[in-house]
C-alpha cells in the first residue's frame, strides 16, 4: 500500500511531472549538449553536472509516477467541528502548561518546522476525527505518552500554499 493522498495532492504531482517532464528535461538536454560540444568530457565540470542534473531530475519524476501508481486517494468527509486533514488545531499540553498549533496533512505534505503534522504519524493519528474538549492520549514510543487537549479548530484552512516534500 502507497501513500495516502487527497485529490488536490494527485494536482500538485501531475503537475510537478509535467513541468520536469516539458519545462526542466529540455534545458538539461540542451546544458548536456552544449557540454558535450566542448570536448575532452574527463575533465569537463560542466558535463558532469548536466549528467547529475538529468540524473535528479529523471529520478524525481520516476519516484512521483511510483508514488501515483501505489497511492490510495483519500477523502475528508469530516465534519466542520471535527478534525481532519487541512484542519488546523490548537492543543493544550497540560505536561509542559503550553498550547501549540497544528495543521494536519497527508505524509507527503507534512513539514514539522511549520507544525504540519501527517494523518499517519502519532500525533495525526491520536487528533483525527476529535472535536474541541476532547482529550487525547499521544503514544510517541511504547515508554512514553501524552496527553493533550483540543482547544480550537479551524476547518477549510486548504493546502494550495502546501508544498509537497522533496523527498
């Protein structure tokens, strides 16, 4: 089983594809080309770096049609009181006596330097589908967890300024 997947994710891979595909494969060729025409390709930087470039490019293509072809297309048919994914939530921490934001995404989008946390991972996983006063149990390993408090949740926050992981 793949990646799970929104709809709008599937967008953002299509369209990540064609323009690797139509706009970047082009201007590497034409770099490699160019290279090549300048001779002795053992000790031409140049060469090397186009190769390396058609290299990056040809493989992040081929691990988004991978990703496409195994992924599980998702829905969020969750209520407007409800958590789900592009919901962003505020949580009490009693433990540490702070509240922290969260946008919940699918794995691909996830970013933990700007609080998106992934429906798959624990914290995802312990919030979806719970609604503002409930309090949840986050298992991080099997020696520790915690609990935390939903506070606020805004719905319909979207994910068009989410950026899909490099890798």
């Amino acid at each position: 089983m793949g990646e799970k997947l929104t709809r709008s994710d599937v967008k953002k891979i299509e369209e990540e594809i064609e323009y690797r595909q139509v706009v970047e494969r082009p201007k590497i060729l034409e770099a490699l080309k160019e290279a090549k025409a300048q001779g002795d390709l053992s000790e031409n930087f140049e060469y090397h770096a186009a190769k390396r470039d058609r290299a990056k490019n040809d493989s992040r293509i081929n691990y988004l049609e991978r990703m496409l072809k195994f992924a599980t297309i998702i829905d969020d048919d969750t209520s407007t009181d409800t958590i789900g994914i592009n919901t962003v939530v505020t949580l009490y921490i009693p433990e540490d006596d702070c509240e922290e934001t969260y946008k919940l995404v699918t794995s691909i989008r996830s970013d933990s330097m700007k609080n998106m946390v992934s429906i798959e991972s624990p914290l995802g996983q312990a919030i979806r589908g719970k609604k503002v006063g409930d309090t949840v149990t986050i298992k991080v390993s099997d020696d520790y967890s915690y609990d935390a408090e939903v506070r606020k949740i805004e719905t319909n926050a979207g994910d068009d300024e989410d950026e899909i992981r490099p890798y």
